[in-house]
C-alpha cells in the first residue's frame, strides 16, 4: 500500500480498500486501449453521467488514443416508492448525437435503471450507435436488463466511495474505492 493510501485509511472512515488506485488506473487504460480500437474511425461522443462518473469518464478520455468528445449529463432520481424510481434529465447534452457514436460513461450499474432511462432517450436521438461503459457492475441488484458493453470491475453489494463515488456527497476525492467503517445513521468525523 501507497503512503498516501495508508495516511488517507487512518483519517477516512475507511474499513477496507476494494480497488487500489493502481488497480483503478490499469483497468481505466486497458478499457481505453479496447475502446480506441473498437471506435476507429468512427465519431465518437462520452457521455459522461455527473457526478459519480466525472473522474472515471475524464481518466478515459485521457488515455483513448482516437478523437473524442466528451460531454457529461446530469439525472435525478424521485423514488416513489420502494420499487418504482422516475428518471428526470436535469442537465442535458450541449450537441447533437445523430450519427455519432455515444458511449455512455457510467461510475457503477445497481438497479440499471439510471442506464434504462438514457440509453431510450438517446437512443430516439437516431445515433450511429448507443453502447454503455461502467467502471463498476453490481449486477446482484439489478432490475433492469441492460447490455453493458465494457466493465471494469464486478461489485458484491457493500456501498462503495472513492474515485468521484460518493456518501452524501464526500468520500469522491479518494483516490481508490473502499467500503466505509460507519452505518447510515452514524456522524462520521469530517477529516483533516
Ligand atoms: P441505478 O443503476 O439506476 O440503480 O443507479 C446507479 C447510480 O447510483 C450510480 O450512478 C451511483 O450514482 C449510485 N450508486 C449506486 N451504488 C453506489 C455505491 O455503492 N456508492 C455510491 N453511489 C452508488
Ligand atoms: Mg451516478
């Protein structure tokens, strides 16, 4: 372990590091090589999904080795009730996606329905191709059936912070991903 990684465990309220930054990063430059080749000469679009894939979908950015742009949505979520969840758009693309190829650029597939929702709305936008990137799959509590084209990682059911995902908005600067050692109801000390 990294003395950063070891320094940022004894003043987060970390229990355990799942994916190292080392990890994270060889992963995100594999994905990036793959997706450089499958996209060759093609007009590709990353739509990045704010904020949990902001740093996962820049990183990609950064290593893909073909012409891209890169544009981020922002969705909100209302749950109803327990098993029904209304998706909203809040902040919409700035370009046209006809005839591009949009890879949506997703920090972590749970229920799937978040992915449901923007792959119809884009894909009504009469695209070259629609297909889906997420760093993290935890298709244990999966409700929707979608097609993930490129995954990182598979996750058990543990919540997961780090590398821009959250717990109420902290933990995104961390530069691995980790469970937190604290329940829901618990003030955690803010670190310093
Ligand atoms: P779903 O696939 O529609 O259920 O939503 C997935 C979204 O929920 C992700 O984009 C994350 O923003 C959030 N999410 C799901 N699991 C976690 C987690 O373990 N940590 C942080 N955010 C999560
Ligand atoms: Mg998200």
């Amino acid at each position: 372990m990294s003395i950063q990684a070891a320094d940022l465990i004894r003043r987060y309220p970390i229990r355990q590091i799942v994916l190292s930054e080392e990890e994270i990063r060889n992963r995100v430059q594999t994905l990036a090589r793959e997706i450089s080749q499958d996209y060759r000469g093609g007009d590709l679009l990353l739509v990045g999904i704010l904020k949990g894939a902001q740093i996962f979908a820049t990183d990609l950015l950064r290593h893909l080795s073909i012409p891209a742009q890169l544009e981020f949505v922002s969705i909100s979520r209302y749950r109803r009730s327990p098993e029904v969840k209304e998706v909203q758009i809040t902040q919409d693309l700035q370009s046209e996606v006809a005839l591009k190829d949009v890879l949506i650029v997703e920090d972590i597939v749970d229920t799937g329905l978040t992915l449901n929702f923007l792959v119809k709305l884009f894909a009504a936008r009469k695209p070259a191709s629609v297909r889906i990137c997420s760093l993290l799959d935890r298709p244990a509590l999966r409700l929707a059936e979608i097609p993930l084209s490129y995954v990182g990682f598979d996750v058990s059911e543990d919540f997961l912070v780090g590398y821009g995902l959250d717990y109420q908005e902290r933990f995104r600067n961390l530069p691995f991903i980790a469970t937190l050692d604290f329940d829901d109801s618990a003030v955690y000390p803010v670190p310093n």
